[in-house]
C-alpha cells in the first residue's frame, strides 16, 4: 500500500528486523535489528524526538526556545534533525576526540557544535552544557537521565521486537548501552511480556563499569558526580561514557539483565567489518561491538535458539575513524592487477 509521510519525524522507528545467513552459527537463529534505517542513521533519532516532544507537552520547551545537548554525536544528529523540521535553535557540546563527520553533520543541520577538551572526557561536555543552559535558560535535554527517553524505547523499540517476534521463539536480546534509554525501556517490556528472553548487556573490555560491580557516584538529580574508576577510553563510540548513566543504573536495578559481556575493540571492529563483507549490513563500531556480543551469546545457546541483536548506527559515521584505518584510497595491487587486464583506461601511475 503507498503511503506519505507528514514530516521526516514519521519515519523515525519501525527499524527491520534481518536475519543472518552466513555469519550466525548453525542451528542458531540470528537476528539483528538495523538502527540504521533511522532517517539520520541511528537509534538516537529515537530519543531525540521522544525527548523533544516529551518537553513540548509538558510545556518544559517553549517555542523557539534553544535545546542544548551534550553528546558524543547521534544524539545530535538526531536533535539537529527534530529542531530543524520543528523550528528549535540547537547548540551541541561535544568532546573532542569524536569524529569529526559527527560535527560536521550537525553543523550541516544547522545545529552550532561547541567542543571540549579531551582530557575532560564525557564528563566534561555535560558540565559544559549545563552551565550553558542555567546561563542562557535554554532547555536541556539531559539524555542521561530523562525519562522521555526510555519511555520512547518503551513505546516504540520494544513494540516493534515484540510484534516483529509475536508468536516466535525469543531466547536472548543483545544490546549496549550508551545512555541505557535502549536498555532500560526495552528490557522493562520484555521483562513483563516475554519473560522467556534473557536480556543480555555487552559493555567495553577497556570500561568494564558494570561488570566491575563497582557503584557510581551520582549526584541529587541522578547525574554522575565523578567518572567511574574502572572506565579507561575506548574506541566505541557512543557507547559506556565515563560515568555509569541513571537510566542504566535504572536498568540494572531492574534485575531483569541474565548477563553482562565484555568486549574486546578488536572483535568489534572485525564484526564490523563481517558484517559489511558477509551479509551486506554497514553498521558502526557498537553495532559491531553488539554483534560480537551475539555470537558469544550463540556460541553457548541451545540448539535451536533464536538470538536478536541491536545495531544502533551506520557505518558511514565512521569513514576517518579506526574502523576504516586499513581501507585504502588508492589502487591495490590486486585492483592495479585487474585494471592492467585490459588495455583501455588505465591509470597513468608515477614510478
Ligand atoms: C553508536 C551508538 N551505539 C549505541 C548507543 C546506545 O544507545 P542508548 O543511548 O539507548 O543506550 C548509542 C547512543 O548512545 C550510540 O550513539
């Protein structure tokens, strides 16, 4: 049936569920849910209209009023989406070390990105943001700890796995978590209505907050006091920030999580990688990370087990990043055999 949407906002969620044919082990039922197909590209765009319309029904965001965010990229690009089609000045506070297509990305949605330095890490982008919204009374979207945001997985991530699984078995759902808005509002739906899945959380081998079982410091409002002491910097991108987040406290409070894997950056890029190469699927770091998650999962499920496994980002996020730090620009010397193979249009190579 043709259908025509209202706005780009109606084409957030409703992600795909795909099976996976060369990669999953025998006997095993691999499924992975492709955030990608978000109009901007992540699972983020989720939150940012979940958040935004959360606040204009409240009233807590006026019109016209500035939002200010601080994140280490799809978040902001899901917000500059939301505030450019609704009309919201938007100003990002980012840390330094993220990629620099996610800066230009927002500024290309016309958001301003305002960076900060390295050394303070996660926890420095938020203060900054912060301090810019009591400064400016500008409406801050606290993504950490705003409960628009797992209300909107509840409403919409969750709903989809479980009509996508209704009547199907569902043995384990794999997720990360970056604010813990994926996990806790999903893992809370399936925990009531499909008790038989077990709810499985993969963190970074390099940040292992959760795994360590050591308590964040939070303040009154729920926002981290200071960074987790066993968190180190970790290539995964929008994955674990320095502090363990409310809703992912929220989540594990929850007691609802079978396990908690870590993962290694190398596995996560070569998941990446093989599921580019293998089944066609170009997804990020984290989903790459997720998905390494899946196969340990597989690795030690009954046979006969259907597994599905989040993937919150596109690949083209990534192009100037480790991901593709072995993609060459020029011609290898395979490519340089195959253009020789013929006589017409070949390059004129120096040397
Ligand atoms: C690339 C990427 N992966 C995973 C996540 C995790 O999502 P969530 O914030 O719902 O935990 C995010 C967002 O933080 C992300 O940007």
């Amino acid at each position: 049936m043709g259908h025509r949407y209202a706005s780009i906002l109606e084409t957030v969620g409703n992600t795909p569920v795909v099976r996976i044919n060369n990669l999953a082990p025998p006997e095993i039922e691999l499924y992975v849910k492709i955030e990608a197909f978000n109009p901007l590209g992540s699972v983020k765009d989720r939150l940012a209209l979940g958040v935004i319309e959360a606040a204009e029904k409240s009233g807590e965001l006026k019109p016209g009023q500035t939002v200010i965010e601080a994140t280490s990229g799809n978040t902001g690009i899901g917000l500059a989406m939301v505030c450019a089609q609704k009309g919201y000045p938007l100003v990002v506070t980012m840390a330094e070390p993220f990629s620099v297509e996610r800066r230009k990305l927002m500024r290309f949605l016309g958001a301003k990105v305002v960076i900060t330095p390295a050394a303070e890490r996660g926890m420095g982008m938020v203060k900054k943001a912060v301090e810019l919204a009591e400064t400016h009374g500008w409406f801050l979207t606290r993504q950490f700890e705003n409960e628009a945001n797992p209300d909107m997985h509840s409403r919409t991530t969750a709903r989809e796995i479980i009509d996508d699984f209704a009547g199907a078995p569902l043995d384990y759902w794999v997720t990360g978590f970056g604010t813990g808005g994926t996990l806790k509002g999903v893992a809370r739906v399936l925990a009531k209505e499909r008790p038989d899945t077990k709810i499985v959380v993969c963190e970074p081998d390099d940040a292992p907050m959760l795994s360590s079982g050591q308590s964040q410091r939070r303040n009154p409002d729920g926002s981290a006091g200071a960074a987790h002491p066993v968190w180190k910097p970790h290539p995964m991108q929008g994955w674990s920030p320095d502090f363990i987040p409310k809703l992912t406290g929220d989540a594990v409070d929850l007691g609802v999580i079978h396990k908690i894997l870590r993962i290694a950056s190398a596995e996560a890029m070569r998941c990446s990688q093989d599921l580019a190469k293998k089944e066609g699927i170009f997804v990020g770091i984290t989903s790459g990370a997720t998905f390494a998650g899946a196969l340990k999962v597989c690795a030690e499920a009954s046979k006969g087990s259907t597994v599905l496994c989040m993937l919150p980002d596109t690949g083209e996020r990534y192009l100037s990043t480790p991901l593709f730090a072995e993609i060459p620009a020029d011609m290898t010397a395979e490519e340089l055999d195959i253009s020789r193979s013929t006589p017409s249009s070949q390059l004129a190579l120096a040397g």
